[in-house]
C-alpha cells in the first residue's frame, strides 16, 4: 500500500456497556489525559492509528474521529510520538498517511473522511504494518473496527509476523460481534497486543488506555511502569501475558 497525501476534507477498554453518549467531561477528560503525554513521553516513537471506516460504523464515527484527532494532536505537540493514520473504506480503497509528528493534518483528514459501505480489509492492515516496520521500527499498532470479513488464518500469519517484529496491535472493538470479538483477540494474542471494547460510553476509558498505549510507544515496558495509572498496569498486565518481558 503506497502513502498518500491527506486529501483535502469533504465535510466539516476494557469491556464497557452501552449506553448514552460520553458525556462533555467525558471528552474533556479524554484531551486532558492526552495532554500529560508532553510530560510523560521519555523518547520518540512511530506509532500506526487505523480506522475502520466502512458505513456500519457511521453511528460513532464523529465521535471516535473528533476524540482520536485530539488525542493525537496533542501528542503531536509534544513531539515524541510520530503517527501514521490508515484507513480502509468502499471498493478496496484502503490509504496511508506519511507520519507526522504535528497530527493537524491528520485531524483534519479524520474528521473530514465520510464512512462508504465495504467489507473490512484487515489484512492490508496488517501487511502494511509489516512494510512500514522493514523500514524503520514501528512501536505499535492501534486498531478500530466493528467487524471481520476475513479469513482468520491469514489474519493469524500476518499478525504471528508482527509479534515476532516486536510490533504489537491493540484492538478497540466496537459492537458485540463474537466473531469479530474472537478473531480481533487473537490477532492481539499472536502479536503480543490487547484487544478492549470500544462504544458511545467510553471516550473516558478510551483516552486513558491510548495514552497508556502512547507511552508504551515512546519509552516501553519502563515508562508504563514509571507513570503507574490503573490503566498504564493493566496494559502492562495484558503485555506481560502476552510474552513481553
């Protein structure tokens, strides 16, 4: 998959109940938890954000967009964490960004992408990361999505692959779909991530563990454990499970 520029924009966990929408504090909560990055970042890493933007998850889309572009523009302020965002929507189409430590652009793309009706293509995911990760070591790849259309197998290979580049995939499920919930955990088993559930509840729950996933990014195992938060010991904990000393 070849990187393309940000087109210009077309519009203006842990397991977690459904429920109303995140409330205002909610979200405060969520740029301010982002924001202790500039504190806590120790090194600089590269880190891959994917989004499944296919039309079932039009629903929670402004809200997941308008959350993550704020997350990570305030990582991007800060300077440690470089961010590739890769999206796969309609008929195959599928798009990487360049990372960039200043994330406005990327922002502006999220919120600006419109959500087309396609199956998942997970596995392009998957193999880009394992192209970008030749090039120059990737920490980390975040994954959003509601659904699997794939064959799981090969999912597993590739995702095998990336445990054994030091690449591990943390999962957001949205939805409750067991099949999707059992092939995105395994993906995150062979690859040394987690997986967590992701709804309209859980901007604050979300904003904590990405910023845990962040920090990992950019100074590993012992920056998590510097900082210490509930969620930054739970990383660790699924980590530590799966096979990272």
């Amino acid at each position: 998959m070849s990187e393309q520029k940000p087109p210009a924009p077309k519009g203006s966990s842990g397991a977690v109940s459904s429920g109303p929408r995140s409330s205002a504090q909610d979200i405060s909560a969520f740029v301010n938890k982002a924001r202790e990055l500039a504190a806590t970042g120790t090194g600089s890493g590269r880190l891959i954000l994917a989004l499944d933007a296919t039309m079932s998850r039009q629903p929670t889309w402004d809200l997941a967009c308008a959350l993550q572009g704020e997350m990570f523009d305030a990582v991007g302020k800060a300077g440690a964490l470089n961010v590739q965002l890769v999206y796969f929507r309609g008929l195959g189409e599928c798009r990487a960004s360049k990372f960039v430590a200043d994330t406005a652009s990327l922002k502006r793309l999220m919120t600006g992408l419109e959500c087309r009706g396609g199956h998942t293509q997970i596995g392009k995911v998957l193999s880009h990361a394992l192209k970008e990760t030749s090039r120059g070591k990737v920490e980390a790849l975040v994954y959003i999505g509601d659904a699997m259309e794939e064959d799981v197998d090969s999912l597993s290979v590739k995702a095998g692959q990336l445990g054994l580049h030091g690449v591990p995939v943390f999962l957001f499920q949205e939805g409750q779909d067991h099949l999707t919930e059992a092939a995105f955990k395994e993906i995150a088993r062979l690859s040394g991530g987690a997986w967590f559930r992701f709804d309209r509840t859980s901007a604050a729950n979300l904003a904590k563990l990405l910023s845990a996933i962040a920090v990992y990014a950019t100074g590993g195992l012992k920056a998590l454990e510097a900082r210490g938060s509930s969620e930054d010991r739970l990383l660790l904990s699924q980590l530590r499970a799966g096979g990272r000393p």
